[in-house]
C-alpha cells in the first residue's frame, strides 16, 4: 500500500484487511510524506494488527509509481497485491486470488472486478469490467492496479519501472496482458471508490456507468496522435525489456507474443505518420494499411474511416 495524505479513508481499508477469511501474511505501508495523520494511523494499525505491518515513510516525495515501487522492494511474499488507500476490499479477496493462482501456475498478473461507489460507498450496481465492455473496450485494457496481484517472480522481468512510464500499473500489469500471463477475472472482490481527489479520473470508472460523452470524447473523431505516442512507448519499453532479459523471457515462454506487439507498433507508428498529413493526402495511406490488415490491431474499418477524417 502505497499512501499519500489519505487519512479520510484509509483505516476503512485497512479494517478490510483484518476481515479477509485468509489473512495477510504481511502488510507494506509506504508512505510519501503525507501532511495529515495518515502515517500515525498506519502505524497505530500496525500495533494492533494481527499480523505483520511495516511501515515506511519516503525522506522525500517520491511520486505514486516510486512510492509503490519501494513498497515493493519491501515485500517478501510470493504473491503481492497492490492496495489503493481508499478502497474496500470484500473478505474472500485473498483467499480467491491465491486460488486463482494456485490453479494457474504459469499466471503471473491477476485483476479482479470492483464494484463502483461514490465517497460514501453508494453503488449504482455498476463494476470496474462491466463499465469495460459496455463501451465496447477490449478486456485487455482492464489493469487497474488497485484490483491487482502479482506474483513476486514476476520483478524479475518488471522491475525496476522504466522512468517515463506514466504509473506502476500501466507497466506492471499491461506488460503481463501483453505478453500473454495475465488473468483477469469477473469476480467481483472489492469496492472501487471514486471521489474528488483520486488519482485516476478514467471516465469508465465512473459509479453512474457508461456515458455517451464519456464515450464520445474516448472514441471520436478528435486527434489521437497523442494517445497513440504514449501507447508506442509503452510497446517499445516492453519489446526493449524482454529483448534485454530473453533467455527469461524465453524460458517462461514469454516471448510467443512479441511478433503480436511489433506488429502492432508498426501499425501505431503507420497511423501517427498518416494523421499528421492533410485529410486529402491520407486515402492511399489508409487504404494501403487496411489492404494489408493494420487496422486488425484497432477497431478495424471504424479505425479506417476515422484516420480519414479525423483533425
């Protein structure tokens, strides 16, 4: 558990945890020089707890991906889960997620569903997944990190989180989906708490549900190139990390998905070339990558249309 000025909400959390049919062998707090009581909770928690916490405050800021990745370097368990310090989790998390595990040795990343609430913890029925598909989103975009486990293995390909990634779960779990080790499951384990100061604001993780703005303003017509330099680099990083760690990689069999995340890439950067060309000087572009089935790796003749009229 990665914490940052989270006193409102935290000892609800951390309540959770004591209430899980299998508890915690361990509990890792880092804190990153929080102002108000969040510390001095965790550790009055930490007293009375009945197992083992430990808890660390950073000598400076570190920022969210630093402050979980030495939260991390802290852990000595075979399987980790990443906490938020907002949340709620259901009693039987654990001990479903260790099942799942147990069952799937060669698993490395699970993400389990979350029922969406506001700050109160109302829920209009709605779940982190379900949001997913009613907007048509590939499951594979569903890694939130709060509803995710690893196992400790797994660093020896992840680690340490390369510096221009934007959050430790857009690395650690999206490099699993892509390279075929992930589970993510629709057992609903926890409640997802969405109030005014989250860190994330991702509009599919709204509690009232998928909105058509919402939608529009994710799938339309505007200029993705931004988006898409952002996802170029992520596939970068994670070709460049399982060519530096290959006999790993290859050992695991982690390496069956790499002509899968070139292809791709290739595809991203072909896209990136032909929407930054004048709308009359894509058709030949657009039409070439269709005919040799680029846009597979998007939404297919959608994408195509898009590319051709989008700013």
């Amino acid at each position: 558990m990665a914490t940052y000025n989270g006193a409102r909400f935290l000892r609800e959390q951390l309540d959770s945890f004591v209430r899980q049919t299998r508890l915690p062998d361990e509990l890792v707090v880092t804190d990153d020089c929080s102002t108000d009581e969040t510390f001095e909770l965790a550790n009055e928690f930490a007293r009375e707890a009945p197992f083992p916490v430990r808890v660390h405050r950073n000598g400076r800021n570190l920022g969210l991906t630093r402050n979980f990745e030495t939260a991390l370097s802290f852990c000595t368990g075979d399987i980790i889960f990443f906490s938020d310090q907002d949340d709620v989790w259901f009693p039987e998390k654990l001990a479903t997620i260790e099942r799942h595990f147990e069952q799937n040795p060669s698993t490395q990343v699970i993400v389990n569903d979350a029922l969406l609430v506001n700050e109160r913890l109302v829920s209009s029925g709605n779940t982190q997944l379900q949001n997913i598909l009613r907007a048509a989103q590939p499951v594979k975009s569903f890694f939130t990190g709060c509803c995710s486990a690893h196992r400790r293995s797994w660093h020896e390909l992840a680690l340490p989180i390369p510096a221009d990634i934007p959050a430790h779960d857009f690395w650690i779990n999206c490099l699993a989906i892509e390279l075929g080790c992930a589970e993510q499951l629709t057992d609903v384990l926890q409640v997802f708490r969405r109030h005014g100061a989250n860190n994330s604001a991702w509009a599919l993780s709204n509690p009232s549900g998928v909105r058509f703005l919402s939608l529009l303003g994710m799938s339309g017509l505007r200029d993705a190139r931004r988006r898409w330099r952002l996802r170029a680099r992520l596939l970068r990083e994670f070709l460049r990390r399982v060519h530096e760690r290959f006999p790993l990689a290859s050992a695991n069999g982690w390496t069956a998905e790499l002509p899968t995340i070139e292809r791709e890439l290739a595809n991203i950067e072909q896209r990136i070339r032909l929407c930054s060309m004048a709308r009359v000087r894509r058709t030949p572009g657009v039409v070439a990558l269709w005919s040799r089935g680029g846009y597979g790796t998007a939404a297919g003749w959608k994408s195509a249309v898009k590319d051709l009229i989008r700013p």
